[in-house]
C-alpha cells in the first residue's frame, strides 16, 4: 500500500486542485465568451459583405443608366452642331451654349460611370487615408 499523506500536504493539493479546477472553469467561460463575439463578429461580416455586394450591384445598374445617358448626350451634341449649320447666325450662340452643357453633362456621367465601373469591378474600396507625418 501506499504512504499516506500528511495533513498538511492533502490542504495543500486540495487547494492546488481547486485552483486549478477554478482556472479551468474560467478559461471556459472566456472560451465560451470570446466565441460568441467571434460569432457576433462573423455575422456582422457577412451583414457588411451582403451590403457591398447591394451596393456593388445598384452601381452596375447605375452605370447602365449612364452609358444610356452618354449616348443620348452625345447624339444630342450631334444633332445640335447639324443644327449649328443650318441656323442664322442670332441663334448660334444660343445652340453653342446647348453644346457646352451637353459636353459638360457628358464629362460628369463620364467620370460617374467610371466610379460606378470601379465599384462593379473591384467592389467596395476603402478610401485612402493619408499617412500621418513621421516625428522629425
């Protein structure tokens, strides 16, 4: 048979064990904790992840509507500088100044289908934020 322990020594691994059992229990607990905020986390992604694909696919079809919008500006423009032939001279400054706003809408459905495009292309894109400025 085995020796029997002194008093002394069995409070001392019934402690140890309690501890050690008390520390278990935690780690448990925060393992426990720390997977539901990973689930939390996890759904919150893919929340966000449904949202840019939203919004990834209302840009493609806002880019439509603007290639249909190019076309028609730049048939319009056509039409105008016809025009611009065929009129007196007391109207021509009126029909360039129809063509100069036809340029300008052009240009900026041009520049918003490109930021549409790149949506569609590369989806949601964090906008750079500048370096801070090294300490000298």
């Amino acid at each position: 048979r085995g020796k029997a322990l002194p008093r002394g020594k069995n409070i001392e691994l019934d402690r140890a064990s309690r501890s050690c059992h008390t520390q278990i229990q935690e780690a448990q607990a925060e393992l426990e904790k720390c997977s539901r905020s990973q689930g939390a986390i996890d759904e919150e992604i893919q929340q966000q992840l449904r949202l840019c694909e939203d919004l990834r696919l209302a840009a493609e079809g806002q880019s439509q509507r603007l290639t249909s919008d190019l076309r028609r500006f730049v048939a319009m423009k056509g039409k105008l500088q016809d025009l611009l032939e065929t009129i007196g001279s007391d109207r021509q400054k009126e029909v360039l100044q129809l063509i100069a706003e036809a340029d300008d809408l052009a240009l900026r459905s041009q520049k918003s289908l490109d930021a549409c495009m790149e949506v569609v292309e590369k989806g949601i894109v964090p906008a750079e934020v500048p370096a801070e400025p090294s300490a000298p």
